[in-house]
C-alpha cells in the first residue's frame, strides 16, 4: 500500500474511503450518537473484528481533552475497541485509548496534523493498521486488535529515547569526576539524569521561574556570572545548590550560600520525596563534571519534546513521564549499578496499580466516613456504569434496561451492583464480615439495600455483597 494515496484521502478527509482502502469493513450502525453534556455526535466509519472506527465532526474546532475523554468514555459503552478520529476545519485528531499497563484506566495517544499536511508517522501506523484480502479468512479479533494496538503504540516512542538515552548516559558516566568506582559514577549517572529529566518535565509547564527552557537559560546565566575559566561551575554552584535548597527545601527553609546564585535559581517549587536530598555519593565525594557534558546532554534532550499530560507520538518526538518509568526499570533489571545490593526492585505497574486500588481507595472511603460525609460505597451505587471497568461493559440488553425490567449484570471489582433505570442490580443482602453480622437494608421491589436512611455509618464502612438480585436504587 501506498501512503501518498492514503495521504490523499486524508485530505480531502474522505474516512470511509480511507478505511475501505485499509481493508476495513463497514460498521453495522451508522447512525449519529448522542454523547451527554456534549453537542458532539459520533457516527462510527468502518469496523474490523471489534476494533471500531469512529469519525466526530467538531465545527468550532477541536474539544478540550476533558471533552475527548467525555466522548471516549461514552464510545467504549458501545463498542469493544474504538479509533477515534475528531474532525475540525483545519485540523484532524486521531485518538487511541491505550489501556494503562496496571490494567486500571486508559491514555489517549494521539496524532494531530493540519487538514492538508498529514504526518508521515500517521500515515505509517494506518499502513501498518490496514488488511489486505489474501490475510482476511485467518484474521481474528485479537490479530486486529494486536495489530492496530501495536501500530498507535506510545511504548515505540519511549523506547526510540531510551535507545539513544544509553550512549548518552555512558559518555555522561565517562565526565564524571571525583568517584572512583566505575559502577558508582554510573551509578550517580542515572541519579543526576534522572533528575534533571523530572526537571525537564516541569520546565515546560512553566513551574520553575515561568522559564520552559530554565536549564538551557540558566546554564548560559551561569557560564556569564562565573567567567570562562570556571569549567565545573554549572554543577557545583548552581546544580548543587538548586537541588538540596532550591527544589529539596520549602521556600520558609532555603539559605543560599550565595546570593547570586539565589538570583539565578529564581522562584522553584518545593518538590517532596526525597528525589532532591542529598545522595550518599555526593555526601560521600567531592565530584565534578564539567559544563560540556550538560551542554552535550541538553542538545539530545532538547531534540524532544516533553509532555506532563499524555500527549505521545504525535510527531514521533513525544514523550510523556513513562519514560521516566521505563529506564528505571530497564538499568534496575539489566545493570550492576549496585541497586539490587541495596534493596532496589523494580515493581511492574499492573502490580503497583492493584496494590494501589486495594489500598488507598478503602483508606479514602474510611476517612470520608469517619468525617461523616456519605459512604462513597452508597453514592457509586447510584452513579449507573461512570465508575464501572470497562471490561465489564459489555453484553449488555440496553433496551431490557430501558424497558425496566430485571437485568442481571455483572459487579464491578466484584464489588457493587450496576445497572440503569428504575430496576438496576442491587445486592439483596450485605454482610459484615468484622462483626459477623449480617443485616437487611431497605429498598423497594421487595429487595434489600443498604441506604443512608436504614444503615449507620459504621455498618456501611464495611459491606460486602453477599448475593444480587433486581431492585430500585429508590428506599
């Protein structure tokens, strides 16, 4: 397949045309979707195995991200997997939610590009994401899904910087001076660029001194203020201090040794941690590293452009802070920099994300009903499906739901009911496993529900379904 043909259609914006070329199929509805607190109206474009294109005209121009998640989020109710392409006068947003690695949530990944001038990274990925007929009688769903996933993928992006991030942080190793280990100036290597990297991050929303090129402008500040003959000034009086006071202090504590280089730093937030305090190599040596070596290394970063939100790939130069969590996992794996000796591991995101959900969310519903706010428990029961996996949105008879009548649907975390209407699934019977006690609530239709009118705060802090049946979300 050609890309100027597909970059043809693109401009002219000609999406059924451009998915049929792909090799896609045409969808089973093509009718406009009402998306609530939205005047935009999805209509789905072609289909392939589960995977859903969808087109959104958006004639004022494109919607804020609160508003593509609002569309995103609708649109995975109504089908498995969507491609989400949001359509303005001058330019074209292709959206695709990649599921989070802890398996909670998802990140749009997204490709914006004037209305006549397509990107050749877009126009790769939809090459890559096209079928040709020889292939069609042994694609599966999980072939398509596998395929597009990989071609809209925001790990190709972190992983092109984290290629050229190792030869960087080698020669950067080589520069450092004052360590005698080789494994500990690699060692402090990765310490230094890894936070100067969260420095880059924060630069370009402005936080440190308003400045987005704060390290670039500040070394040239410095360089001018210590003359040409000071060749480790940039660490040792401005790194130095702007990490353990500047940025590992709270403004009420800092005390500069000098004053001109208070002036340099400027106005930093103070960032908690323990990722600004001092290191036990730099309490343990007196190291320098000359101002070339930043300079080399603010080129390669500078060759990139740094996101807080989660905006990756859209030029093929994008990255968002999971790189941070990339190369850390990469040098705690595969190098002898001494972490595991000290107790280092690197924990995979699904089970940091699961030990998260099972822990602080309980902690937070505690705490809001020790303060006596509503149990959040009562009031997700009453949100419908906002809060629910979307794994578990689907095989559902909406117009069964409509109508009112029973409909057994799936707990979400195997937590609470779920449903819409005036007959959602509600548990008939909540248990308290602390107390061994066990309790009716009330509810109509005959069925039993926990309510703040029948339950004391202390018994709805730890329900539990025990079994589920039809009843009103009305006492």
């Amino acid at each position: 397949m050609q890309h100027p043909e597909l970059s043809r259609l693109l401009q002219r914006g000609d999406f059924d045309a451009l998915f049929r070329r792909m090799g896609w199929d045409n969808p089973e509805q093509r009718q406009p979707v009402d998306v609530a607190e939205s005047r935009l109206r999805p209509v789905s474009v072609a289909d392939k195995r589960g995977v859903t294109a969808w087109r959104v005209d958006c004639p004022d121009g494109l919607p804020t991200r609160s508003e593509q998640h609002r569309v995103v989020r609708h649109l995975k109710r109504l089908s498995r997997d969507q491609l989400v392409v949001f359509v303005a006068p001058d330019r074209h947003l292709w959206l695709w939610p990649e599921q989070r690695p802890s398996g909670v949530g998802y990140r749009l990944v997204d490709h914006e590009y004037g209305v006549h001038a397509p990107t050749e990274a877009l126009l790769q990925r939809l090459a890559q994401a096209s079928f040709s007929v020889t292939e069609e009688n042994r694609l599966t769903s999980s072939a398509v899904l596998t395929r597009v996933r990989r071609s809209f993928n925001a790990d190709k992006v972190t992983k092109a910087f984290y290629r050229q991030f190792q030869q960087h942080h080698r020669n950067f190793a080589m520069k450092v001076e004052g360590i005698p280990a080789d494994k500990n100036r690699r060692w402090y290597a990765s310490v230094l660029l890894n936070r100067l990297m969260f420095l880059y991050f924060i630069q370009r929303k402005g936080f440190l001194d308003s400045d987005q090129n704060y390290l670039r402008t500040r070394l040239e500040m410095v360089r001018e203020h210590c003359g040409a003959d000071e060749f480790y000034a940039f660490f040792q009086r401005f790194l130095l201090p702007l990490f353990h006071t500047g940025l590992g202090r709270p403004a009420g504590d800092r005390a500069y040794d000098e004053d001109s280089i208070e002036e340099i730093i400027g106005s930093v937030p103070y960032v908690n941690g323990g990722i600004f305090e001092p290191h036990e190599l730099e309490q343990a040596h007196h190291i320098k590293i000359l101002d070339e070596a930043f300079e080399s290394l603010f080129d390669f970063f500078d060759e990139w452009r740094w996101h807080l939100d989660e905006r990756p790939a859209a030029d093929g130069n994008e990255i968002n802070p999971d790189v941070l969590g990339y190369i850390f996992e990469q040098y705690i794996n595969f190098t002898d920099a001494g972490q595991k000796e000290k107790g280092a591991y690197y924990t995979k995101p699904d089970v940091t994300g699961y030990m998260a959900e099972s822990s602080i969310l309980p902690a937070v519903a505690d705490r809001l009903v020790a303060a006596g706010l509503d149990d959040p428990a009562v009031l997700l029961a009453g949100s419908g499906d906002a809060y629910m996996r979307d794994s578990l949105g689907h095989g559902i008879d909406r117009e069964a739901v409509a109508r009112g009548d029973n409909v057994a649907l799936s707990p979400p975390g195997g937590g609470l009911g779920r449903g819409r209407g005036a007959a959602a699934t509600r548990p008939s019977t909540w248990i308290c496993p602390t107390r061994a006690t066990t309790w009716p609530c009330r509810g109509s239709a005959g069925a039993m529900w926990c309510t703040a009118a029948t339950a004391t705060s202390a018994k709805l802090g730890c329900c539990r379904i025990r079994t589920v049946t039809g009843a009103s979300t009305t006492p």
